[in-house]
C-alpha cells in the first residue's frame, strides 16, 4: 500500500544505507503529490488518484529559506550534523517554479550551518531538464543528482509511467546538457512494462553507453515495498538484478544494487 506523503518541508535526518544521516526537503505541496509522472511502483501511490479540490500550492520561497535557516540551527545546535541533504518530497522537485532561487538558498543554508562537507543530493526524473534554470541549479548547487532512467524503449517508458511515449527521448535530450550524473533504476515486472525483460535492458545499456563520459554510477533497485494495487508491479529478484548490474559494468560503469535479503 502506498506510504503517506510527507506532512513537512524538511522531514528526519534518518539512517539511511546509501547515504548515512541523510536530512529530507520537499519542496512540494503537503496536500497531494505533485509529479509529471504516473510510475506504476511509485511509493506514495498514482498521481492521478491524489488530485483535491483547489490549485496545489508550493511553499514560496520565504517559507523555504526560513524553515531551512530554523532546522539547520537547531540541528548544528544539537551536534547532529546530517551526512546529506536529499531533495525529492511529495513528488517531482524540479516542478517547483523558483527552483533556481531556493535550490540557491539551500546550498548558502548548509555551508552556513553544517559546513560543505554536507552533501546536496538530489532526486528527480529528470523530465524538465529542458528548463534552463533548472540545468543552472543542479551544475550550481547539488553535489549529487541523482536522474530516473529505467527504459530503454518509447513504449517501456509510455508503461512504466503512464505517460506518453515521447518523454524518453525528452529525458535523453534533458541528459545531454548536464555535465554529470547519478543514475537511479528501478526495475519490476508488471503486464504494463518489463524493465527488467533482456530485451529492454539491452536498449537501456544502449543509453547509458551514450552518457557514459556523465554517469558517475548507476544505482539499481526493485520495489521495497508493495506498489498501489492497480499497478500489478512484482519485484525483481536480486540474482537477475546482480546479472543487470554486471551488464553495467561490462560497459565500464560502476553499479550497486539496492535490495533487500529477502529478495532472493
């Protein structure tokens, strides 16, 4: 079953395995899920499903920059210096329209409080790489973006996101103008897409090998919790996602795989 969304602009620090103490910021609406998307294992359920009355309102950029200067106080006054910052929230970050400017102020808020030995991360889908300022503000100021790229085909990626077709060439031309990158893939089996079928993988290999001088790793995942009903999403198994991982390596890219024991 789909996770509530998150209730705040900032939420934990928590242990995380990939990224230590990890501190979260959702630059979103705290009333519905906010994303461009529709991805059939996503954990806070279909966006078509999360739409309430009235226009989703974003935190303005004030509020942001004053719950940041609040937090980050109180943290360096506990001693509880987060390993990272990891952008992402109730949906897609970069949607937010002042991206560039609180994304700015983010960056000033950490160096001020925790130091930039903190990272910025940042997790996005990487559809609206076609907005200039929101280039500008991942090369500026994340230490880490982090871009969903899990289809190696139009129709896998019409599939898996319930979307059109023609996003995946947009996300491939959105990866271009970066100049480096994390990529993120998660891989299920459902009846309305296989990103894990050896057919599709080997398309999906293709487009890394194209970004291969950008990419400073690829993280390779499955489901971690069950998908909305409606998806018919499986997890992978962890022996097919290790055999996907070595793909990956064979093209002289590192991978990890993200999964848990019990996946076998």
């Amino acid at each position: 079953m789909p996770i509530p969304l998150q209730d705040g602009w900032l939420y934990g620090p928590v242990d995380s395995r990939r990224y230590g103490r990890s501190l979260g910021v959702n630059p979103l609406p705290l009333d519905r899920k906010l994303c461009s998307l529709d991805c059939l294992y996503c954990q806070y359920g279909f966006t078509r499903t999360q739409e309430v009355a009235g226009r989703a309102e974003v935190p303005s950029m004030e509020d942001l920059a004053a719950a940041f200067d609040r937090e980050f106080a109180r943290l360096a006054a506990a001693d509880d210096i987060p390993d990272r910052i990891t952008v992402a929230g109730n949906g897609e970050p970069t949607l937010h329209p002042d991206f560039y400017e609180w994304s700015r102020l983010l960056a000033e808020s950490r160096t001020k409080y925790f130091g930039a030995t903190t990272q910025i991360g940042l997790l996005t889908n990487g559809l609206h790489l076609n907005k200039p300022d929101v280039i500008s503000g991942i090369q500026e100021f994340y230490d880490e973006p982090a871009m969903k790229l899990e289809c190696g085909t139009p129709e896998c990626f019409a599939g898996l996101y319930q979307v059109s077709p023609k996003g995946l060439q947009r996300t491939l031309n959105g990866l271009h103008q970066l100049n480096s990158f994390v990529i993120q893939a998660l891989f299920i089996h459902s009846p309305s897409a296989d990103n894990a079928a050896p057919a599709e993988v080997a398309e999906w290999l293709k487009h890394l090998e194209t970004f291969r001088d950008k990419i400073r790793h690829v993280e390779i995942y499955t489901l971690d919790r069950p998908a909305a009903d409606q998806s018919d999403a499986q997890r992978v198994r962890v022996a097919r996602l290790n055999e996907i991982a070595d793909q990956v390596r064979a093209i002289d890219l590192t991978a990890e795989v993200f999964a848990r024991e019990s996946d076998v």
